[in-house]
C-alpha cells in the first residue's frame, strides 16, 4: 500500500548577488592578487577536505550525530537484500517505487501530489534514520517517518531543489495536513539544483525532532502527535513529473 496525498506549495528560491573585486595593476596590486590566489587556493583545499571527511561520515556504520545508538538498518537500496520489505510498484496513477540502476527511484507524474514508498516490515520509535537522494527533475523529495498506513499518519520532511525545505504531518487528527515550519523556510546546507545529492536525515527521541541536511543541523521542532512507526520515502511533484533516487538508508536506535 503506498502513501500518497496533496502538497503544500513553498518555495523560496535563492538569491544570491556575485560581487567581482577587480585588481589594479602594479606592483602593490599584483601582489595583492597573488596573496588572495593563495588564501583561496588554501580555503578551497579546506572546503574540499571538510566535505571528503562529511562523506565518509555519512557512509560509515558509526551515529554521526548523537552519542551512541545501535545501527539496525544499513541499506544500500540497491534492491538486493530487501529485508525491510520496501513496497514496489506502479500504480494507476502513473506514481510508483521501484529498484533500478543500483539505487531505489520514487517518481509522481501527478502535479500537486507526492507518493510514498514505506519500508513495510519497520517500527521505530526513538531513532536517528538518515538517507541520500537526488532529484533529477524540479521538484522535491524526502523521508517519511513514525509512519501508519492503515491511518494515513506520517511526519514528512522534505527538501527541493531549489533550497527549501518543510516538516509537516499528515494525517493531523484535527487538520489533514499540518506544518511544523515557517512559510518560505531554507537552509544554507541543502545542494541546490537537479542531480546534486543531499544527506538528509531525522532524530526523532520523543517529541522532539531534529532535522539534519548533509550532516548539517538546520531545525529543531517539538511535535507529539505520533511517536512510533515505519519509515518511507517521497517524491513531490512541483509542477513536473518528479523522480527521486534514494540511496544508502540507515537507521539508528537510541
């Protein structure tokens, strides 16, 4: 049984101005643009070494983001060792979850709605559950988690392409979908662009819920409507059929 259901529009894209800072010439100048060659030269090879050390973080078995925890999923969601019972699939609609290409791929041709797929045979209730997508059309993507497909209940934590992100539950006993983040919400840590991949992920230890994007914090949020359940992931479609690869799932109990 898939989870599928309307979307709340929100997008913010970024601005971002690009100033040029021209040299003069002359001995003082060309000495200034050596000195600055050098200082970027030195900030690039230490930006490069921050994101090797953040991608091996991300990879490895050990909790990278609270003391402690017991690693009980480390799937590559290349399909071949389904233990968790990830749904497969294409339904009428068009949406559909399936394993292609070493990876898991959920796509939603349906403008204004998003298709889950849910690990079926899970049920956490405090846990850390991290996992990289990449998006390939416009659009948006992300993990649902403390999921009950028999109620139509998820938390779901998306993130676009264009640098936004939201958390939102579904399935509200007094709204059917309720918003726990500002309008217009982004954060600096998310890849913006097609096929840029992100490590998202949640820690969710009570009713409280820490957002993380490439092994980056970004938003606490205290919310007690559901607290245990299956995890899943999404596909959001923003006004174009949207397909998202999902790779490298992990959970950890705490």
């Amino acid at each position: 049984m898939s989870l599928e259901g309307p979307r709340i529009k929100q997008r913010a894209p970024l601005l971002i101005g690009l100033a040029l800072l021209v040299i003069a010439a002359g001995s003082i100048g060309l000495f200034y643009l050596l000195a600055s060659r050098q200082k970027a030269a030195v900030q690039t090879n230490a930006t490069a070494t921050v994101q090797a050390k953040a991608r091996v973080t991300a990879t490895s078995k050990q909790n990278p983001y609270i003391p402690g925890g017991k690693l009980v999923l480390n799937d590559v969601l290349n399909g071949r060792s389904n233990t968790v019972n990830w749904e497969l699939g294409t339904y009428a609609d068009g949406a559909g979850c399936n394993f292609k290409a070493g990876a898991y791929h959920v796509n939603q041709p349906n403008e204004g709605f998003f298709h889950g797929c849910i690990a079926q045979a899970t049920n956490f209730s405090n846990f850390v559950y991290q996992v990289q997508m990449t998006i390939g059309q416009i659009g948006s993507g992300g993990i649902l988690f403390r999921t009950h497909i028999a109620m139509s209940k998820t938390y779901y934590f998306s993130v676009g392409t264009d640098g936004s992100y939201a958390l939102r539950v579904y399935g509200d006993p007094n709204v059917h979908t309720r918003k726990l983040t500002p309008d217009n919400s982004t954060a600096g840590a998310i890849h913006t662009g097609l096929n840029q991949p992100n490590t998202i992920a949640v820690v969710a230890n009570g009713s409280t819920l820490d957002l993380y994007v490439n092994l980056q914090h970004i938003a606490t949020f205290h919310d007690s409507v559901l607290n245990s359940g299956q995890i899943g992931v999404f596909a959001e479609n923003d006004g174009l059929p949207v397909e998202v690869v999902f790779r490298n799932a992990k959970v950890w109990t705490i």
